[in-house]
C-alpha cells in the first residue's frame, strides 16, 4: 500500500513461453521474462537476458517508488543504480521519445522549446535498464553571462548530477537518480544506434574531434555541435522513471511560472496578493500541493534553477502526491547571484514544513554544513569534482537566504501560520541553538 504497484501487461505466446509487452513503452514490442528472445521491430537484434531484468538495481528501483519519495533514505540498491548508470554496458542508443514525436519540425518562433529540442540521447542497457544522456556543454568554472535569458540558458550535465545530490541531502528524494559517465562517442553512440538520422548526425572537426548534434531543425547544425576529445566526452546518465502506461504522470503548469517572454512579467510578478488567489484554487486550497510548490522553490533557489515552468506528479497517489524534480540542467548556471524571484511562493505564502525547516537548519550546522556534506557527496560521482567550489559555498549563502525569508514570515505572521507540523514534537528536544522554531 502506498507503492505504484507496478503490473506490466503480460502476454503468451504459443509455445507457452511468457513475456510482457512493450518493456521499452512501445506499443507492439515484447520482451522475454523467461529465457531469451530476440527483440523485433525498429530497435536492436541482440538478445537480452530476462534474469539480469528481473535482479536489476532498475526494477528495484522502480518497485521501491511510494507515495512519499521516489526511493527509500537507505537502501543499498540506490548506490549500485548510480554504479550501473556509470559504468554499465550500453546496448542501444536512439533518439528520446519527446524528441522522435517532433519528427525534426520545430517552431523558431517558440521560446519555451519542447523537450525535444535539447541535445540528449536514450541509453538502453543490457538489463533492459533505460537512461538519458546529457552531453557536456558548458565548462564547470563558466558562467552564465548575465544578458542571457533563463529560457535559453545552456543546459549543464554538472548541474543534473549535482541536482540529484542536493535533492538527496535535503531528504526530498524527488530526483530520479543520476550519474556522471564518460562515453566513446564512437564506441557508445554512433556505432551502438540504428536510427540513421542520429548516425548521420555525427562529424569530425578540424580538431579531428568526433561531434555529433541535435535533431531538431533550428540546433541541427555544427555550431550546436557537442565534441569528445577525441572522441570522449562527458555527461550525465539519468534513470528512467517506469513507463506511463504503468506509472502514469500528469503535467501540471506551475503556477509560479515565468512568463517566458522578453518584456512581459507573470501575474505573481506583479501581484503582491497572487497566493491568496491560488489559495483558493484546487488543489492548492488544502493538502500537500501549495507546500510541495513551496519546497521546489527552496530546491531551485539553491541551485539557481529559473526554468521550472510545468511539474509532474503520479497520478496515483493523487493530489498529495510529491512534485517529481525533473530536468534542472539550467541549474547551477551563476553561483556569484542569487535570484530571489525563485523564492515567491515561500515569501508570498509564508507556509513551510516543519521538518523541511529542521533540515534546512541541521545543514547550518558544523559538521553537517550543506556545502561540506555536498563536495563530500560530490566526490562519488565519476566526475568528480562535480561543481566548483564558488558553487558550493553559494549553497551556504543561500540556505541563509532561505531561513532569513522564514523568519521574517514568523516575524509577520506568527510559527502557527507559517510551520506546517508534519512530524510532531520527535525532534523537538534537537537544539539547534538559536532555531527558528524557538520562537
């Protein structure tokens, strides 16, 4: 109770072998759960072994979804997913599903681009695990120039992998798992897809470099181009989440949106009143979901993340259910700003919880330093170092910024109003010096 309860939809065959149907979310392919086949249609002829499904870090994974994170705070199967994400063989690569339903037709005229446009590929691994692979983009020690618009902002690798160690740190436990990989963009890509366009879009440069680029027709070209050395290059790795038609996942704009518009603000720009409005608007009017809005703002203040227009939920677990902290490569871009607009739905509505706020002051304190706890997270990660160390001090700067816009909601409205007791009086004896929930 509380799980996903995965079912993938069974069938048999004739010689009374079974299998399921569509592993990889494709209407018509079916897979072998006991023994081998040889998987037929548009996708690979090599066979896949349906024990290395059924014992794999992925299914577990999946399996281990509930109603309150994406994964448990302990389990050891998280680490070898992250190891598997590194280092596992890959089997297959092609383009993403969001990025094959554009078929290369893109307008030039949109700003917020669909999720298709951005240069990214699909992993498929030898135990039917399934990933996306982010190229680097961007140098860790750059930053984003500051006439650059958050909706066309370069999308950092670093800032995927360093996203989901942050989520992890903080206990929210929204981002699915992601690691930092190195790949042989000959070896691992352009040899391992049959999809000839991808295939067709590599090149060398006149640094006899390998590149290859995106799909889309406005970044379709050499100058959008990402390059190995010669022909490594770096990335992130992010698991799949199980597929829709076991898991399904509804879209939801989010209401603190910008307005993805060179001159235009949005209403809660401009609205000093904006979350009395939403507050009367189902389902942020009670439950879970204004609080989890809340806590995926501190998210992205922290990393610096603008781009967070839309969010995505299960649908089983209903209007409570947590938000999902998908795609935050835009973060990490500036460690020299804080972008304090991030942080409107904390500020105009003055809610929290309180166990969001106890974490957030345990990592104020010596020997639990959320920069500290951070570079030594970090250092796992086969990328390592992850994020500069200007990067992670600014983690420190800013979750100062985060417990200073609660106290001033306390100073305004009082603990009542502003804390959330989602845990009770557990953790009321830690003491936390001058703790904000002492009044």
């Amino acid at each position: 109770m509380g799980h996903l309860d995965l079912k993938w939809p069974s069938c048999q065959r004739a010689d009374g072998t079974v299998c399921v149907c569509g592993l990889d979310g494709r209407p018509g392919e079916e897979e072998l759960i006991s023994g081998k086949l040889t998987r037929t249609g548009n996708v690979t002829g090599r066979l896949y072994n349906s024990k290395d499904y059924l014992t794999s870090n992925w299914l577990k994974f999946h399996l281990a979804i509930d109603r309150y994170a994406l994964y448990p705070r302990s389990e050891t199967f998280l680490d070898l997913l992250l190891e598997d994400l590194a280092i596992l063989d890959i089997r297959e690569v092609d383009y993403t599903y969001d990025e094959k339903a554009l078929k290369g037709r893109c307008n030039c005229k949109e700003v917020v681009k669909p999720s298709g446009v951005h240069l990214k590929v699909l992993l498929k691994f030898q135990d039917f695990g399934k990933a996306i692979f982010k190229p680097m983009r961007q140098k860790r020690d750059e930053e984003t120039p500051g006439d650059v618009f958050y909706f066309v902002d370069i999308q950092r690798h670093n800032a995927e992998i360093a996203a989901f160690h942050l989520d992890r740190i903080l206990d929210f436990r929204r981002v699915p798992p992601v690691a930092g990989r190195r790949v042989h963009l000959t070896k691992e890509i352009q040899d391992l897809t049959r999809n000839e366009q991808l295939k067709g879009s590599f090149f060398t440069s006149p640094e006899n470099n390998v590149c290859f680029y995106s799909r889309c027709l406005y970044s379709c070209k050499t100058e959008y181009a990402v390059c190995g050395k010669p022909h490594q290059l770096e990335g992130s790795v992010a698991a799949f989440l199980p597929d829709l038609y076991i898991a399904q996942r509804e879209l939801v704009k989010n209401p603190w949106s910008r307005s993805y518009k060179f001159t235009d603000k949005a209403e809660w720009e401009t609205n000093p009143n904006y979350c009395k409005k939403i507050k009367r608007i189902p389902p942020y009017n009670a439950g879970n979901r204004l609080l989890n809005v809340i806590e995926m703002a501190i998210f992205d203040f922290l990393t610096g993340n603008m781009d967070r227009h839309h969010f995505e939920v299960f649908t089983k677990f209903g209007k409570d259910g947590y938000i999902i902290h998908f795609d935050n490569a835009r973060g990490f871009g500036k460690h020299s700003h804080d972008e304090l607009s991030i942080l409107a739905p904390l500020t105009q509505c003055c809610r929290i919880k309180k166990s969001t706020v106890l974490r957030l002051e345990l990592l104020t304190q010596p020997g639990y330093r959320l920069s500290d706890v951070m570079r030594e997270s970090l250092l796992r990660d086969t990328l390592s170092p992850v994020l500069t160390e200007p990067h992670l001090l600014a983690l420190d700067r800013r979750l100062q910024v985060i417990l200073k816009a609660v106290r001033e909601c306390i100073h305004q409205h009082g603990v009542a109003d502003v804390i959330v007791d989602d845990v009770g009086d557990a953790f009321d004896l830690m003491d936390f010096n001058t703790s904000i929930l002492a009044g």
